[in-house]
C-alpha cells in the first residue's frame, strides 16, 4: 500500500500487516501513521491525496470561523480512533486554490477521499461520534 508521509510528501510502500503500527518515513523518519490531523496546503494536499491509497477525510476550516473552532478538538478525537483513515485540515483563507479546486461555499466543510477522488461531503461542525458514523458510511 501507498502512503505519502504529510510530513516531506515522499510516498512510502507500506505492508498491509503493518499499517496498525507506528511506519516511519523513508527520507524524513516521522510516523506516516501517525493518529491526528495534518496541517497541508495548496501545494502538498493534492500529492497526498492523489498517493495515499487509504481514505483521506479533509476539514476545510478558518481560523476566524466559531464552528471550525468548536470542531477542532473532535476531529482530533475522531483522527485518534480512526488509525486507518488520514485526516487532514485545510486553512481555507491560507489555501484559496484548494478551496477554489473543491468548490468550498461554506466552512466547516468536510470531504471523504478515496484514491485522490472525492467520494462524500457535508458542511456544518460535528462531535467525534457523529464525525466517525458519517466517515463509516461513506467508506
């Protein structure tokens, strides 16, 4: 399997028995796996979704934006109790192509990705439980 580390962007092939352990990069050595959100941008999200063969669930967000704030922490808590999907967060205002790529009208927006195609989409905050049902159901 195929994973790109949201640290450098180098893909990693990685063993399927592996994946529920720590897997560290091949150039830089941090955890491919790790369990909480990844910080990408305009440049480095559409290498990571396109080379990531497990699902990617991405939080378009703002920093001025109440609900992306309330959410925050859930994401994080859904990200820990999810190992086997990424989850990547998406300052909206710091990255207008992505935004303008995914066609965000509204934050907090989140998109399920499977094989760098979008597979789901809702808007609006979300608790960690809520977050994880919504994910399972479009898997």
């Amino acid at each position: 399997m195929l994973l790109v580390c949201p640290k450098c962007g180098v893909k990693n092939r990685v063993p399927l028995e592996k994946l529920g352990h720590e897997l560290a990069c091949g150039r830089c050595g941090k955890d491919i796996m790790a369990a909480e959100p990844s910080e990408m941008n305009d440049q480095t999200l559409p290498a990571f979704l396109d080379g990531t063969e497990l699902p990617v669930v991405v939080d378009f967000w703002a920093e001025w934006c109440g609900p992306c704030k309330m959410m925050g922490p859930q994401f994080v808590i859904a990200a820990r109790q999810m190992p086997k999907v990424r989850f990547v967060k998406v300052d909206s205002d710091a990255c207008p192509l992505a935004s303008a790529r995914y066609s965000i009208r509204s934050i907090p927006t989140l998109i399920v990705f499977e094989h760098g195609k979008e597979k789901a989409r809702v808007s609006g905050a979300m608790s960690a439980s809520d977050l994880q049902r919504w994910i399972q159901s479009n898997l």
